[in-house]
C-alpha cells in the first residue's frame, strides 16, 4: 500500500535550521504580485530592504526547500505519485511577528491520515522556533488521489463551506501575471505542474496552474492592505482552503466579510489594536467567479 498511516503518524519529526534574509523576502513578495505601482509607498513596504515588513505568509517558504506539501511526501511510509497530489489547505498561527531575517530550527511531522475512500489526506504539521522561543506553526494539508480505502479514520470534511449569504463589506481585484508561477517558484517550489505544459497535462490540467500558496500569500496581502493599513504585524492567524485552480494570468477578486458588529474604524484603520477576524471568499473573475479559496479566515489583533 503506499500509504501507510501508522508508519507515517510513528515516524519521528524532522528537523532542520532553516534560515532568511531581506532578499528571501523581498523575493517572495514578488512572487505573490507585490511591487506594483513600482513607487508605491504602500508597496515599498514590501520590497524596498529599508522599509521592508514581512508579510506572515512568508512563513510557507522561509528557509527554501520543498514547501509542506512536498516534504509530506518524504515521510516515512508514503510514496505515492506527485501527478496525484493536490494541496487541500494551509493553516498558520503567528507566536510573533516574522522577522526581516532570522535563523531558526523547524521540525515538521505527520498529525493526521484520513482516508476519503477515493484519496488519503495527509496533515503535516511544521513547528517552527528561534532563539527566543516559539516563531509560527504551520500544517498544510496534503490531498492524494486514488490512495484512500484502506478503512481508516474518515476525518473533518473536505467539502468547502459556501461564502457568507450577505453582500461583501470589501471586494478587491488582483491582477496575476502570467509569469507569476515562474516567479513565485524561486522560493523554492520547484513542482513542475506550475511550469511545465507536459506535466500539467498528465496532472489533468489544460496548462500550467498558479500556486495555492501563491494565491494564498496574494490574498492575504489584499486583507492586510484593505483592512489592516498594511500593518503585517497585526496577522494572528490565516486559514485557507484550496478550492479550485488559478492560471497565471487571470485576476483574482477577493471578496472580504467582517464580523457582525465589528467596528469599521477599527478594523480598516489599524487604530487601537482593535482584534477581530475576517471571513474571505476568492475567485477568479475570467471564469464565471470560479472559487479558488474557501473557508478562509484571517485573524488579527
């Protein structure tokens, strides 16, 4: 069976020092669109090095190497097809805020299989800490087709909740390039389905699509700016589950909802530390508003 979900829950964590610098940052941000306009000071934020922030979602990929959902694939007792691998969510909660640069161990481990009966979720969760203690943890959930029956645990439902019924209190597009994919993979998500044609065709995709963790980072760049006066520090927590494709190329609308009762001056302006969360929706405008992020939450404080 490739799947063995005791092998993989048993197996010990692995752990590696990972390290960052501004250019790892500067670089991801671009990856997820920033930058533009170019002389934007609400940009310049995010890729000039003197005033550099760092946006929470940085934490998927600082230190390179394969994000999560490649690292879950090398854990003891998997060993399945990467055609067949689907990245099914992302969650992050923020002990502080990221810093510019750092140096860090990050152990990372299999929490949780569930068996969906056509396909196996894995759930790895990544443990990340400095020198003055906790920094974030991460888990990405791993979704692999035609791995599931084996009569295991069935787990939470993987069917995306609709968005909320009510108007949007904030909608924002995102134009993506069309070479975002390419530019998003130099932080290191090498996976070929997000560049080469051939292999995205045998994944069963027209063409080469966007990474979930590229629209990811994107959206939560768009609550940051819209609702939080681009103050990154303030992300406690971020969410997400991954609905459907994006092609590089395509806009993404972000549809964003805040609590009933939230203050509107608190939340847009960044004044008083004011915490709270927001529910967000994301689709993709060229096709009929197709959802590509579900179930998304960002928390803040």
């Amino acid at each position: 069976m490739p799947i063995d979900a005791a092998g993989a829950l048993g197996a010990a964590p692995r752990v590696r020092e990972i390290a960052w610098d501004h250019k790892d940052v500067q670089l991801y941000h671009l990856g997820i669109g920033a930058g533009r306009p170019a002389t934007d000071p609400g940009e310049l934020r995010y890729t000039l090095e003197s005033r550099l922030h760092v946006l929470p979602s940085f934490a998927t990929v600082a230190g390179g190497g394969a994000p999560g959902v490649i690292r879950a694939l090398s854990v003891p007792g998997v060993d399945v097809d990467l055609a067949h691998v689907l990245h099914g969510g992302q969650r992050l909660r923020l002990h502080r805020p990221v810093p510019v640069r750092g140096r860090a161990i990050a152990a990372a481990r299999v929490v949780a299989v569930y068996d969906k009966g056509t396909a196996a979720v894995l759930v790895l969760r990544t443990e990340v800490t400095d020198a003055d203690g906790p920094l974030w943890t991460d888990e990405a959930e791993v979704y692999v087709r035609g791995e599931g029956g084996w009569g295991g645990e069935r787990g939470p439902s993987g069917r995306p909740s609709p968005p909320p019924a009510e108007p949007a209190d904030h909608v924002a597009e995102r134009a993506l390039r069309e070479d975002q994919a390419l530019l998003y993979r130099l932080s290191g998500d090498w996976n070929p389905l997000h560049a080469d044609p051939e292999f995205a065709a045998r994944a069963g995709f027209e063409r080469p699509v966007l990474h979930g963790l590229c629209s990811y980072g994107a959206t939560l760049k768009t609550v940051v700016d819209t609702l939080l006066d681009g103050d990154v520090t303030r992300v406690r927590a971020y969410r997400t589950r991954f609905a459907g494709v994006v092609y590089p190329g395509e806009t993404l609308r972000v549809r964003m909802w805040r609590p009933a009762g939230a203050s509107r001056n608190g939340a847009e302006s960044g004044g008083g530390g004011e915490a709270g969360e927001v529910r967000v929706a994301v689709s993709a405008v060229e096709r009929d508003d197709a959802p590509v992020l579900a179930d998304t939450v960002v928390r803040y404080g």
